[in-house]
C-alpha cells in the first residue's frame, strides 16, 4: 500500500509538473528544462581570431554524403564538392583579414542532417549561418547568377516552393526531424525567430550590394522559402545558391579556383561589413 500510495505521489507529481528532482527509490525524473539540442557531440574547429569576443560566421556546405545535391553538366561534377571548395575559400579569405572566427558544418565528405546543421551554430553561438548552394536548373540553362533565399513559411514563388521542397526532402535522409516546441517556449522562440529573420533580410541586402562587384546576381536575387536549414530562431540565417550549375558561364567560374576566390571576396566584404554595423549598433544601444 505505502509502495502503491509513493507510486500516486510521484505520477501526481510528474502530472502537476512538480515532481522531485530526486524521486524515492533514487529514481531520477527530469520534467523541465529546455529539449536537449538535437545535435550532439563533438563542435567543428574554429579558424581565425583565437579571441572569443570576435564574431562567429558558421558556413554550411551544402549536401555531402549519399546526397550529392545536383550535379553539372559540364563534367559531371557534384554540387556537394564545389560547396565545400567554395566554403573553404570564403574560410580562407576571412582567415587572411582576420577580423571574424569561422567554421565549417562539415570539412569532408559527410552527411550532415539539416536540423544537426543549424544546432551546431546555435550551440558555437554564431552571429551568421550561411547555406552554400549551387543551382541547377536542367530545362533552362540561360539561368544565371546567384540568388539569396532567407526563410519564409509562404514561399516567394514557384521555384522557390520547389526548392524547399527538394532541399528539406534530401536533408530527411537519416536527418532529425523537427521538434515542434509548445506553449510559452513556442512564444520566446517566435520573437527571437521574427528578429532574426530580419537581421537575415538585411544580411541579404547588405550581400548583394557588396558582392556585386565580383559575381552577378540575379535580377530577383532575393527569394523566400521554407527551408529547413533556415530554421535556427535565434541564428540569422541564409541559403546562399552561388550560381548555375546548368548555365557554361555559370559552371565555369563556380569550378575555377579564381571564381572561387571572387566569390569568397565578395561574401568576405558582406560579412565583415555586417558585424562591423551590428557592433556600431550594439554600443549605441
Ligand atoms: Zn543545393
């Protein structure tokens, strides 16, 4: 009866939420608390400034793996190889000037889930996640130039709807799932995803105006969509697609170590530019 009567008290407990931390009969039950992050182990190195107090910029190569992204026509290459050369290029070229710390999501050829992808750079504590993409666009191949998507949950247009589509479906290949949050959590994670995707706007107006210089971009650069990789409510955020794998003029300079290094410059300018701002910004505050 005393057992059944322990038993009542500590169901009571777990139901009113006010359960022991240390229930009898040295059962543990932990009932509160943020989810636990869905990414665990080990955090990728970060390059650059060894002082903590620098931004941090997390670059994301896109696909790896089993998911090879899209692949050129012009040598059949993969869009999971010149993801991670140009994410390598822009490390480079921050590294060189030194004035933010960088990593990487993934520095080989590895399969990283979509969710696991954005919790590393909530869990470095990054100012900036960028996707890196090439585009492909099989039935038109006079498409040119790089676009930047920032997350919607109503995507900006057709292609852009597509794109999230495609892209949240090769990231569910062995990738985690989504944990939808409840209640007051749902509210604080809704402010702070508002202000993010703000900052990730401006981040992609700020890019294009930058980077303009060294590559081009499309006429409609900026598009929306909901893509999951987006989806950090505290990390602004972008997906930037570097270009056509489709288009030969496209092709070419996204392969070349020169178009690499242009459009590392590029982005270099941006990101600096963008911490510089938000610096000036915080103290004024
Ligand atoms: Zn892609």
């Amino acid at each position: 009866m005393a057992a059944f009567l322990a038993f009542l008290t500590l169901l009571a407990g777990v139901l009113l939420g006010t359960a022991p931390q240390e229930a009898e009969r040295g059962v543990t039950i932990a009932i509160d608390g943020p989810a636990a992050p869905l990414a665990s182990g080990p955090l990728p190195r970060i390059y650059g400034s060894r002082d903590p107090r620098r931004p941090l910029v997390v670059l994301d190569p896109g696909h790896g793996g089993r998911d090879p992204g899209a692949t050129s026509p012009f040598g059949d290459r993969h869009e999971k190889d010149v993801t991670l050369a140009i994410a390598e290029a822009i490390r480079d070229a921050l590294v060189a000037s030194g004035k933010v710390r960088v990593a990487l999501t993934r520095e080989g050829d590895d399969f990283v889930g979509l969710t696991d992808r954005y919790e590393i750079a909530r869990r470095m504590g990054a100012g900036l996640f960028i996707s890196i993409h090439a585009d492909a666009a099989p039935s038109n191949d006079g498409a040119r130039g790089a676009t930047i998507y920032t997350l919607s949950e109503v995507a900006s247009d057709r292609q852009a709807a597509l794109l999230a589509e495609q892209q949240n479906e090769a990231g569910r290949i062995g990738g985690a799932e989504m944990v939808e949050e409840a209640g007051v959590n749902r509210i604080l994670i809704d402010l702070a995803q508002r202000e993010s995707m703000d900052v990730s706007t401006e981040f992609a107006t700020l890019l294009q105006r930058e980077a303009s210089p060294y590559f081009p971009f499309r006429p409609d650069y900026h598009r929306f969509a909901s893509l999951v990789v987006l989806k950090a409510p505290d990390v602004p955020s972008i997906l930037f697609e570097t270009g056509y794998l489709t288009n030969a003029q496209d092709a070419a300079y996204i392969h070349s170590p020169e178009g690499q290094r242009q459009i590392a410059l590029g982005m270099r300018s941006a990101i600096e530019t963008h911490f510089a701002r938000r610096t000036v910004n915080l103290a004024s505050r």
